[in-house]
C-alpha cells in the first residue's frame, strides 16, 4: 500500500507524545502498556502540591501559595523535562571519530536531551542541568540555548546556573559548531541538525521549568566494574603514587546517582559514570544515542507507571552523564569495536549502567539539604597565568596558545584511529616533515606546547578564521552535598581526581561527592596532568593549551569553589564571542525525489513473510524519499503496529532499539528505505504490520508527506 499528500509538519513535541514503544529485547516486551496514573498530566505537578481536584482557575494562585508555603519548610522544588534532539539522519557526517567516511545513512535510536531544574525553596536559588544524547556541547549550541531561555524567562537561567553537558556519543550527526575544526568532516554547517539539537534542549528545559514540584533528592555511590578500562595506561602510570594509589586498576569505577523522589515514588534519576561512548564504532552508519542513551531508555521503560504523559514528560526522567571519562574506554579488550557486533556491546555496557543505577535505589544513601549554587567564569585559556600552588613545581607558568600534536592526529587506537602515518607518543618524522616543509612553530608555541609534536597549530589559525575556541567555561554547581565541576572537555580520570581534591578541599566536601562534570557547555578537547601531558599518547596530544592547562583549570575551580564558600560572586570574565555569522555550508541541498521506475512513494518494494516467531527480524523495503527533506523530530520514520480489537496501534518506533532504519540512494534521485524490526521475546501472539512515514521534495515547493504501509503477518508464541 503507499498513498501522498500535502506535506503536514511533524508535532513540534517529542516522540514521546504518541503512545510509547515496547520495552527494547531481553527487558519486559509486547504492546504497549497504559501506566497507573494518579491524575492527567495537566494537573501532575498541582498533584505535587496538593491541588488535584481543585478548580482551574484556582489552582494558579493556590499552587504559588503551597509553594510559598513549602518554601517556608525549606526543600527542593525539582522539575524534569525531555525532548528529542535527533537532527539529519542521513547524507550527514557524523560527530565524534572524524572519519570523513562516516556519513550517516540512517536512524537506530533517536537522540534525547532529558532536563532537570533544581530550586532551592528557602532562596531564589535555583539551577538547570540538561544532558544531551550528543558527541559535545559546543558554544554555539550552549550561546542558542541560553539566547532562548533569556528570551522566556528573563535572567531567570543564565550562564551561572545552567549547565548543558553531552553523553559523548559518537555517533550523533555532526555539523552544530561554528568553529571550523569541528565540520570538516560533515562539510560545514548543518543549520536543521544545529536547530534539532537546539529546539530540543530548550524544549527540555522548558518542559522541566514547568514540572516545578516539591521532591526529595538523595545521593548515593556504588562501584561499577567490568564497564571500563583505561585505554592510556602508559600515560597514566607517569602519575604520581598519590593520584594511582585512588584507582587500582587505573579505572574509576564510582558510580553516583541523584535520585528525585515525589510523595515516596522515585520521579527520577541522574547518574554519573564514567566511559566513553564509543561502544558503536566508526564502521557504524546509523544515528545512535550510544550507550548511555541505552541506559536511560531501559531505565525508562523498565519503571512501573513509566509510561508518557500528555505533553512529553513522562512519570520518570533518567540521565546517564559523563565525568572524568577522557581515558575511560568500553572497549575492555582495548580493541576498536566493529559492525555489526558494536550493537551487542551497546547493549551490554548500556544494560550494566542501568543496572548499577537502578540497584543504588536500594541504598538509603544521604538525604540532600543545604539548597543550590552556582558560579561560572570564562576564561582566555590561551593566556593564563598559573600560579606556583597549582603547577606542582614551585614555580610561576603560562599556557599557551592552542595546538593539535601528532598523536592526536593518530586517533585514540583502541577506540578507533584516525590518520594513517601518525603514532601515540613521539612522532619524529612528522616533526621533522612538519618543521622542514610545512610550517616553523614559533620558539615560544614549542617551548609551552613541548613535548607536544605540532601537526596544526590551530591558534595562531584562529587569527585568520575561528578554528577552535580559545574563551573558554569552568562551572561549579551545587546541589545540596553534591558538586559539580563543570568542564568543557574530556578529562581523564587523574586529572579529574586532581580537580575534585582541589574543590573538596575548598569548600570542606568529601571527594566522592564531588564530580568532574565533563563536556559540558563548549569544548576544548581533552585535559590530562602535567605527567600524562608529557607521555604524549592521543589525550595528550588533543591537550590543546600545552602542559600547564590543567593546574590553569584547577586553579581557576579553586576561585569557584572559594567564591561559593564565602558567598561571593565572580565576574563572568571574557565570554566567547558569537560568530555565528562566521559559518560555512558546502554539503550540497536535495534537489528532487523520485520513486524508482514502475513504483510510487511507498510502494512495497520487499515484503514481509507471513509469519514469523519471536526473536526473529521482519525486514521490509520501501519505496522513499530522503529523509532530510523533513526532519522528524517529535516524529517517527516508521512504527511497528499490532491489530488489536479491530484497529492498528503502534507498539515499536524508530526511538527503540528494536527497530532500525536505512536509508540509501537508489539510482539518481530515488531512495530506498529498509525498516527492520527484532521481534522481543515475549511479543504477544497476533496480526503485525510495518508502516514508513517521509517527505518526498517536488521539483519545486515544498515537500509532501507519503507513507507506505506493509501486509500484515503474524508473529506465534
């Protein structure tokens, strides 16, 4: 069956908003169950405050009353919020390996950011942390989100108290940067994946601002081991006793959790892990939220009355963040994963992250107290002074301007390498190539970046076009005993200990409740101590403000943490210029969709058998359409229905991990569009249909939806 019609745009909220989908393999599976709920969520935060059943225009003023009234009682006012962030799917590079062969050519999970405000009733205290399903947070991204948020709610959120951090996976769609190093690989600037990612967030943190309702936090730490291995362990071993003696098996394996609880039901939960998220590898083509968004998906649908609400909140929120992960590998055989068997390891570390999450809620842990902060300060990274009782030598350094050394260029080899012909460690001939033909360093860029082998000095670049960022954000945010470094980049493990100590100290916290917040709000690449610096592996070389850009940091979390003990405010320092007018776009548009020759849009190009088992994969060919020409965020590409009572409802789209959508080029202008499903295990016995939804662009105005529907088959017990 196929059929086409005028073009209607996809709801602005996210998937969420339609029923949910079933439950991803080896979890609980089948239709889609309707939760218990309490109240419709139009009244869910009034439910909060008491207020169910109280008239609608009533409720208003006495909602801002029990507030008031709560607020005498001191506590958190906490709101959660999620939104879909997936941006272009296919014929776009993608953002993390810098593989200019990895293009995009389809979906697997879509990409989320899930928000979380945390009020302090007793004061006007209040902060915003989103996560982001997302390779990193650049300026540009963190500049538009706060440009938003001002535009709605004043300086209720601003640079101070709102934190914006990324899952680091590898596999989102690249091109939401206005700084040139970082879309060379996606050939520009991709305006709808930067307005996907951007619309979300804030979507999010709207979303989140308007779930406002009293609830109880709770901290609490457990060990996660087998999920990570130090993929820099010759660097590491250069460190002193002192920061080797914390991790023995040169991992950290702290796993933290911030759970949120309303009226005794756990309404949320943010944890904190460190690993990468390179458990997909480069081979892979499909869009993936990687392994921490598998972690809050399983999370999310495994909680009773887990089920969404009306407006794309559901009953419980989860976030898997990253800290200190820059040398954190999943790979724990130290081996780049490959297609197809990355999905499994996805799907295993994602499994034990939820599983070490979710098993902290048995833990009676810390009841929260005290209320939230916040400060916030930019730094010129490239001219910073670095005071004797940071540098760790007695004595007075700089930073310097930013460089790319040689063994960055090698790529991370147990996650996946980069260019051919460069090393971790020394790299003596391209030192000598580099030298002789291509450029001379200045004898002050050798002498701060040494032992660094410059392969680009992207400062000195940054003169003529804004390659990387030189203005950089160091965060500190509290939430009750917790802290929050927040840093622009991948910090390995000891550097992460170093920062943590310094702000403990500080401010008289235990070092477990302090975190190293990593890839949050802009990126700088990565920061190792002054020891691994010197080693010179990937992290090192992808240092890019030479040795001293650690104690720089660290020393700049001191003033945070000083000014926040004693009340005192800082000023914002040299914040990022906005260069958005700055930006360059060479991928090239979609002209025209055709279907193949003999067929219309939709048209079942391979059909489904007629029965199949659980456990089995339906597989089914359509005749598309680009799937750029309209992005379906707040949509789906697909869904999976079952016949039930006559009509067909959806139990599976293409945000669960049991579908999959490829996109490729078929001829000149036409697609072809393969929708796979992996029947759950325990998928109910009945009549099962697949159906694709895209945008077909005419020669000339705007595009027209069109939709293909399969036969029906059955699946047996």
């Amino acid at each position: 069956m196929s059929s086409t019609h005028p073009h209607t745009p996809p709801s602005s909220g996210s998937p969420e908003d339609s029923p949910p989908a079933s439950p991803e393999t080896g979890a609980e599976q089948g239709p889609r169950r309707r939760s218990r709920r309490t109240v419709l969520r139009a009244g869910a935060a009034l439910t909060g405050l008491g207020l169910a059943g109280i008239p609608p225009g009533a409720q208003a003023a006495q909602a801002e009353a029990a507030v008031n009234s709560a607020a005498a009682a001191g506590g958190y006012l906490v709101g959660r919020g999620i939104s879909d962030t997936t941006g272009e799917i296919a014929e776009v590079g993608m953002m993390g390996y810098g593989r200019i062969d990895q293009q995009a050519q389809g979906l697997h999970t879509r990409l989320r950011a899930r928000a979380f405000v945390f009020a302090d009733q007793g004061s006007d205290e209040r902060v915003l942390l989103v996560v982001v399903d997302t390779a990193m947070i650049f300026e540009s991204v963190h500049q538009a989100v706060l440009k938003r948020l001002a535009e709605k709610y004043g300086d209720l959120y601003t640079h101070r108290n709102v934190m914006i951090a990324a899952t680091h996976t590898h596999c989102g769609p690249g091109g939401s940067s206005h700084h040139l190093l970082y879309d060379l690989t996606t050939f520009g600037f991709h305006k709808k994946t930067f307005e996907a990612m951007t619309d979300g967030i804030t979507e999010a943190a709207v979303r989140a601002h308007e779930d406002l309702a009293p609830s109880e936090l709770t901290l609490t730490h457990a060990e996660l081991t087998g999920t990570n291995a130090n993929r820099s362990r010759e660097a590491f071993e250069r460190n002193p006793s002192e920061l080797r003696s914390h991790f023995p098996d040169a991992v950290d394996t702290q796993s933290t959790l911030l759970r949120i609880e309303r009226d005794g039901r756990v309404a949320g939960a943010v944890n904190w892990f460190p690993v990468h998220g390179t458990s997909m590898s480069g081979e892979n083509k499909l869009i993936s939220a990687d392994n921490k968004g598998y972690a809050a998906y399983r999370w999310e649908r495994e909680v009773e009355g887990g089920d969404y609400l009306a407006d794309g909140t559901p009953d419980f929120v989860s976030a898997f963040a990253q800290t200190n992960s820059g040398d954190m590998s999943p790979n724990l055989d130290l081996k780049p994963p490959t297609t197809p068997a990355d999905f499994g390891h996805t799907h295993e570390s994602g499994t034990r992250q939820y599983e070490a999450a979710s098993g902290q809620l048995d833990q009676r842990g810390t009841k929260m107290t005290g209320g939230v902060d916040s400060r916030l300060v930019y730094i010129d990274l490239s001219d910073v002074t670095v005071e004797p009782e940071f540098t760790g030598d007695g004595k007075q350094h700089k930073t310097a301007k930013p460089a790319i050394g040689a063994s960055m260029a090698a790529g991370s080899l147990e996650d996946g390498p980069a260019f051919p012909g460069f090393d971790e460690g020394e790299n003596p001939l391209w030192d000598k190539i580099s030298d002789s033909i291509i450029y001379e360093a200045s004898p002050e860029l050798r002498q701060a970046q040494a032992p660094k082998g410059i392969f680009v000095p992207v400062g000195e670049m940054n003169a003529i076009y804004p390659w990387v960022q030189e203005q950089v954000p160091v965060q500190l945010l509290r939430i009750g005993q917790l802290y929050l470094v927040g840093v622009p980049g991948e910090v390995t493990v000891c550097a992460g200990l170093r920062l943590r100590r310094t702000v403990a100290e500080t401010v008289g916290a235990e070092v477990r409740d302090v975190l190293v917040a990593g890839y949050a709000n802009s990126y700088f690449h990565y920061l190792t101590t002054p020891d691994e610096y010197d080693s010179q592996q990937y992290e090192g070389g992808s240092t890019l403000f030479g040795r001293w850009q650690l104690p720089a940091i660290q020393q700049t979390a001191a003033r945070l943490a000083r000014a926040m003990k004693d009340g005192e405010s800082v000023p914002i320092g040299p914040v990022a210029p906005d260069i958005s007018d700055k930006t360059i776009s060479l991928q090239p548009g979609i002209v025209l969709d055709a279907p193949p020759i003999s067929h219309e849009f939709g048209d079942v190009l391979t059909a489904p058998r007629a029965n199949y088992r659980a456990g089995e994969r339906v597989t089914v060919v359509f005749a598309g359409a680009h799937p750029g020409n309209v992005l379906h965020r707040g949509g789906t590409y697909l869904r999976v229905e079952e016949k039930k009572d006559g009509e067909w409802r959806t139990v599976a789209d293409d945000g669960d991990w049991s579908t999959t959508f490829h996109w490729e080029r078929y001829g000149v202008a036409a697609s072809k569009v393969t929708v796979t499903w992996d029947i759950p295990e325990k998928t109910p016995s009945g009549e099962y249909r697949i159906r694709y939804e895209g945008d077909a662009k005419p020669v000339a105005g705007d595009p027209k939806a069109i939709t293909g529907t399969s036969s029906g088959f059955t699946v047996g017990g």
